[in-house]
C-alpha cells in the first residue's frame, strides 16, 4: 500500500488549527479556539515520526513499514503475562496482543482502546455533535489537565477556579502567576450567583473576547468535588454553561470521582451539555481500577485534544502500551453490564466507608466540629469550631499524635490566609482505625483550644 506521506503529515500541522473556528450549534457566537491557545503552544508543529507511526498504526495488513525507529519485539525478553481478576476471570497477552503491549503505539493511544473509550463516552455522556470531538489517553487525568493549563494559559492572565480548591491544579497554575478568580462552593458545589458576579466584574467595559485581562478558562471538579465532597447539581451546571458561553469560557471539567458518586443516577455532566464546543472532559481509571496504571482519557474538542497530542509527541510520547493494553482486555472481558456492577460495587463500598466516617464523626466531634455530608468521592472536609488555623495543630501536633490530616490551608485559593478547615480521607483506613483517628483528633481539637486560651 502506498501513502502520500506529505499530504498526510500537512493536514495535521497546527496552520489548520490557527485559523480554525466553528460556529456554534446554537446559532449565537463562533467558537474560536486561537483564544484557547497561548503563543508558545501555538508554536508547536507535529512530529513527522510520530504522524508515521499514527497512519502505520490504523494502515492495513501488508503495509511495509520502514519508517519508524521501532525495536524489534523478538528481542523483548518477555513471552508471556497473565492477567487474573477478583472475580477470577483471567487473560493473557502473548504473540501479537503482547508484541503490541510493548511497542510504541501511537501518541493519541492503543487504538482498539481509544475506540471503546470513545463507545463509553457516548453512551455514558451522549455529548452532543459528536463529531466535533476527539480524544486523546494520558498517563492519568491530572496529565492531560496539565497540558491543558500549559497550552492555553499566559503569565499573569485571570483563570476561573471554585474555592476550596484541588491542590494539584493549584501546582499547575502557580507558575504563570495568575490571579486566581474563586467562586465559593457550598454543599451543592460551586454557586452560579457568584460566579455571575465575579465574571460581571472583570468583562466590565471590556470587550469580552478580546482583552487578554480577561479569564478565558474555568476549572471545575464537579462530582465529589476534592475537598467538600458536593456534587455540582444539574440546574448549577446548566446556569454556569450558559455564563461560560456568555463570556466565551473554556470548561475544564476535571472528574475523576465520577463514577464514586453515591447518588441513584449518575450525573449529567458538563460534556452532555455541550453544544458549543468548550468542554474539555478529564476522566481517569486511577479511582475506579488502579490507580498505579496511570491512563486517563481527555475528551473535547478536536482542535485543542490535536494541540494536546502536539505536546504529547515531545514529551511522553504515548501513555504506557501496556497498561492501555491490559485496560482493553478487561474491558473486553468484563463488556458493559460487568464494568457498570464493578462501578456500583464500589460506589456501595466507599459509601459505607463514609457512613463509617461519620458516625465516628458524631460520636466524637460533635460540638468540636462541623461538616457536610459528602455525596461523592473520598473525603471528609471538617470545619474546626473556634480554632482560627489548623496547620499547626495538623502538622505539628497531630504528627505527633500518629494521626495525620491535610490541613485546610493547602486548598485554598489564598494559601497565606488561616483556615478552620481540615481534610480527613475514609478510603483507606479500617473501622477501627476511623473510630481512633477521630477520637484522636477530637483531642487535638481539645488540645488547640487550651493553648489558645
């Protein structure tokens, strides 16, 4: 078979990308992704290696490849992995399923798993105009969200972020030096009033789409949100879309508790909503199958998901084949009836790990303590009555004590600033171990007061 490699390879360069903008299937404004793009991202061109590793990839038998700087798999030491699951279903990779695991593959992933995660997708999200989407596999959500921030934000330039904060996106957007804009949270996530107020506040006499004094990206971690532990409700979501398409914002919609919600219905996210393109979907494998496999997927729109492959080609390469690899073939074996009951299992098992929590809570906090209950993800975020900081109480004396918290501080948009607030984690301690950590951090509670005293 033969390849106009030339005509291939310039099809993917970014030029394209540049002068690419999309009209909004709601007939109101254009989306224009150059905005989304900051001029040192902007400057990436494909890698020809990499685009030839692509089209060898979904080429058809026969096709000679000479291209490539591709070991060869017969002088790979291993023959032979086997796979067993709980449920004592077993696989195992050798000949062509292994020779694939352990090749390079290409940038945007194993391409039988990127196919299937694409099916997911659409039966789990049902986006609309799927079409206008692609997606890429990354080592882990945080990865393809770090590429993101990356790609699209300047020095000094306003990012959108719900306050209390993830501390990982913190880390990512600390370099740039930007001015955080944060929205409060209360138990039903990030509250669109705020957000109206604040976004009234900077697009004020300012020409929206323009000015580079103006937030262009908004972060949300909408399920089990990392601290509080809320899910973003459904009429929040709609009324923060339609500000985000108002002041011509990009969704970043960080979600990798989806699934460890413990509600009846999943929830509708912020990629089913998506008519106009400005969603970019963050999931990952990490909470629901391993987290040391490392593969997460990016969803949104092909624009910006090629720019991410971009940087991907110079940097990773590819998310590891063989986990991808190990990932298809469970997924094959399991098909969507068995993924679906391993999701509810372990909805029910954190479910009962936090019930746990807070009945150790109640027994021992109460009057000390104050919090929500949390109706996804992994967390307790309590609220210290009457104690102005935790950080020293957490860090210090809590060390001590053989219990360990993360203090509030660490997720707020302003980490200087005294904080009540401390976050305690359910997943992995036992019962026992639950019920004598908050025993113990009622009387450093107890403790912090007298020292204030």
């Amino acid at each position: 078979m033969i390849y106009t490699i030339r005509n291939s390879f310039l099809k993917s360069r970014p030029t394209g990308l540049m002068s690419y903008v999309r009209k909004s299937t709601s007939g109101s404004s254009a989306m224009d992704y150059n905005r989304f793009l900051n001029p040192f991202s902007a400057k990436r061109e494909p890698s020809l290696i990499r685009e030839l590793t692509k089209i060898y990839a979904n080429s058809p038998p026969g096709t000679i490849f000479l291209a490539g700087g591709l070991p060869n798999a017969g002088t790979f030491p291993f023959a032979e992995t086997n796979v067993k699951l709980k449920d004592g279903t077993t696989f195992s990779l050798s000949g062509r399923s292994l020779e694939a695991a352990l090749q390079y593959q290409p940038t945007q992933g194993y391409p039988p798993l990127v196919k299937k995660l694409k099916e997911f997708q659409i039966k789990t999200h049902n986006p609309p105009n799927w079409d206008n989407y692609e997606m890429i596999i990354t080592a882990g959500s945080q990865d393809g969200l770090c590429k993101t921030i990356e790609m699209s934000l300047e020095e000094e330039e306003p990012i959108v972020v719900q306050d209390p904060i993830y501390t990982g996106t913190m880390a990512i957007v600390k370099p740039f030096r930007s001015r955080l804009i944060p929205i409060e949270q209360d138990k039903d996530g990030m509250c669109p009033d705020a957000l109206r107020k604040a976004l009234q506040n900077f697009f004020k006499d300012q020409d929206k789409r323009s000015s580079k004094g103006v937030p262009k990206l908004m972060y949300i971690n909408p399920t089990g949100a990392n601290p509080t532990g809320s899910v973003l409700t459904l009429e929040r979501k709609k009324e923060i879309y339609k500000l985000a398409c108002e002041y011509d914002l990009l969704i970043l919609e960080d979600d990798p508790y989806y699934f460890l919600h413990f509600q009846k219905e999943n929830p509708v996210s912020f990629l089913s909503l998506d008519t106009e393109g400005r969603v970019m979907r963050y999931d990952s494998f990490s909470k629901v199958l391993s987290s040391g496999i490392r593969v997460g997927f990016v969803t949104g729109p092909k624009p910006l998901v090629k720019m991410l492959e971009l940087h991907m080609q110079v940097s990773t390469l590819h998310t590891s084949s063989l986990t991808q690899v190990i990932i298809h073939n469970l997924l094959e074996s399991w098909g969507p009836e068995d993924l679906h009951g391993h999701f509810k299992s372990i909805q029910t098992f954190y479910k009962s790990k936090r019930d746990i929590m807070l009945d150790a809570a109640k027994k021992y906090l109460t009057g000390l303590a104050e919090w929500t209950v949390p109706e996804a993800g992994m967390f307790l975020w309590i609220k210290v009555n009457d104690v102005v900081d935790t950080y020293d109480m957490v860090m210090e004396r809590g060390a001590k004590k053989n219990v360990l918290f993360v203090p509030g501080r660490a997720f707020m948009t302003d980490p200087s600033q005294p904080c009540q607030y401390i976050r305690a984690s359910y997943t992995v301690p036992t019962p026992e171990e639950i019920d004598t950590g908050m025993a113990r951090l009622a009387d450093l509670i107890r403790e912090e007061k007298d020292l204030q005293k």
